[in-house]
C-alpha cells in the first residue's frame, strides 16, 4: 500500500484519526455465500453485503472507497483508494492480468478484486474467518477457488485472485511484498502485466509453501 499526503502532520491529523475512529467500532460482517471448487466448498461476504454494513461507517467518519481499473506501468490492475475529506488518501494496486482476457473473466476479477482491497484497506474480516489460516491454506493447496463457476481456473485473472486471498487468509504470515518476491523470482523479474497463468500456479504453489514454513516456525 502507498499512503498520498502533502505533509507528514498533514496525514497523522486526517486520515490516521479516520481510521481509529473506524476501526474502534468496526463492523461485523456475516459471510452471505457459498462458493463451490470441485470437491471444496467455502463462505464469504459478498461485495453487495461487505458495501451494506461497511460504507455507512466509513462516511461517519469521512472515509470514501474508490476502487477504479486502471493500466500502469505495473500492467493491469485495479487502483483501490481509501479517500479522507481532508484529500488525504491510502491507495493499493491489485493486479488483474491481461486486459484482453474475456469480459466475463476480467468482470468477475474486478468484483473479486474490489472485495479484498476494501477489507484490506479498512481492516474488516467477515465472521467466520479461519484464526489461523490452516483450513483455508490446506484447501487453497489442493483446489483452486472460484466465486463463479464460469469462471476458468486456470486463467491469470483467476489465479492472480486467488493467490491474493491466500494472502488475506494467512493472518499475515505473508503480504504483497512475499508474493512480489516469490513472482520476480519465478518469472526472473517480469512486470505483473507480463506474468503468464503458468508462472501465477507456480507462484500460488509457493505461496502455500512459505504460509506452511512460517506459521511451523512460531
């Protein structure tokens, strides 16, 4: 995540309050939906439900999410914001993969996107989430996720999605910065724009591997 602020006092007399103030009463989230990947099936909030109880607190406080598409020298992916009324803002990029894939599969991408940028931005965990990650990390390892089933799992988009809810589901054993070294390595420094479907499953495999190595380690 990049914080934008003009000063530091600036940042710590907006948002940083904002945030507190958010988080101190922040809300509960029942998981609304059931998603099926072969044999495994799990629960989670939708965005539709995740929009209902978590924008209301974020205007009472003078918070805003933006979550816009956007193409960078990153490649494609999505610029998700959380806006302060002072004009101060925190901001991440999740990418997407290839802008040419099928409209279904960039659509689907996006919603997922959306969804865990905004429970990443604002701290929210829908009830219900595993503590320590080993149930989903175990399921993840031997069938990948998917909220529609259209959707092809092998397609980057797909694949990219759901190596970022490994990450949201580690309890932060691992983050972005994990997953942005594990893919340099694999694909030998490419852009994201440039990472193949090949390159994120051996990626996601990696993942798995470093989420099992760090949590045996505490």
């Amino acid at each position: 995540m990049t914080v934008s602020k003009t000063a530091e006092t600036q940042y710590y007399n907006g948002i940083a309050p904002a945030l507190v103030a958010f988080q101190r009463s922040i809300p509960k989230v029942a998981k609304d939906a059931t998603a099926k990947a072969g044999a495994y099936s799990y629960d989670y909030a939708t965005l539709d439900r995740l929009v209902e109880v978590i924008f209301p607190k974020l205007t009472e406080v003078g918070l805003a999410y933006t979550a816009v598409p956007d193409l960078t020298e990153l490649g494609f992916g999505l610029r998700a914001k959380l806006l302060h009324e002072s004009g101060e803002e925190i901001s991440g990029f999740y990418p997407l993969g290839n802008p040419n894939n099928p409209a279904q599969a960039i659509g689907s991408a996006i919603s997922y996107a959306r969804r865990y940028a905004l429970l990443s931005l604002t701290g929210v965990a829908p009830a219900g989430e595993d503590d320590d990650g080993a149930s989903a990390s175990a399921a993840q390892a031997s069938a990948p996720q998917q909220e529609e089933a259209k959707q092809p799992t092998s397609s980057a988009a797909a694949l990219r999605a759901e190596m970022g809810e490994l990450i949201t589901n580690s309890g932060g054993l691992v983050d972005g910065d994990d997953a942005n070294a594990v893919m340099d390595k694999i694909t030998g420094g490419k852009t994201p724009g440039g990472w193949t479907a090949a390159d994120l499953k051996k990626g996601k495999a990696e993942i798995v591997k470093l989420i099992a190595q760090r949590k045996a380690a505490k």
